[in-house]
C-alpha cells in the first residue's frame, strides 16, 4: 500500500467558500463540499507517488457566487501548506 501525505490547505480568498479536493494520483475525491471560512485551513490527505510527494486539485466557490475557480497543485510534501488560489 502506497504512503499517504498530510497537508494544510488554506482559503486565502476574501469570502467563505466549499472546497471540493481531487487526489490526482488515485481520482478520489477526499474532501466533499467542505465549508473553509476566510482565513480558515483544513487538513487533506493524499497518496503519495514513488518520491513520496501527492498530486491533488480542487474547486471552491462561494456562496452567493463571487468566488468560483479551481486550482492543481503537484509535488506536494507532507506537512505543506498550500492556498486555495
């Protein structure tokens, strides 16, 4: 069985959003319509590839639709903070 990573992702926007976060190594969907206040983190895991570093990407909008974008991030280690945006 392959290692899991742990990292921070951070909504760094001006608003609450939901996040929805992709594991890119597996295509599982690992976080499902979770609400990440402004300022706020949350914690994700992912698998990690043979360098022991994950893949993921995620999508976050806000509520009344002034936010809504999506982002990929590679080469993620474990312990690392990562933004929304």
């Amino acid at each position: 069985m392959a290692d899991k990573i742990h990292f921070t992702l951070s909504n760094n926007q001006m608003t609450d959003v939901t996040v929805n976060v992709f594991d890119d190594r597996t295509g599982q969907q690992v976080l499902v319509n979770v609400p990440l206040n402004q300022g706020e983190s949350t914690s994700v895991e992912v698998f990690a590839d043979s360098s022991g570093q994950g893949a993921a990407h995620w999508t976050f909008a806000s509520s009344d639709g002034s936010v809504n974008s999506n982002k990929v991030q590679t080469g993620i280690n474990d312990g690392d903070e990562c933004t929304l945006g």
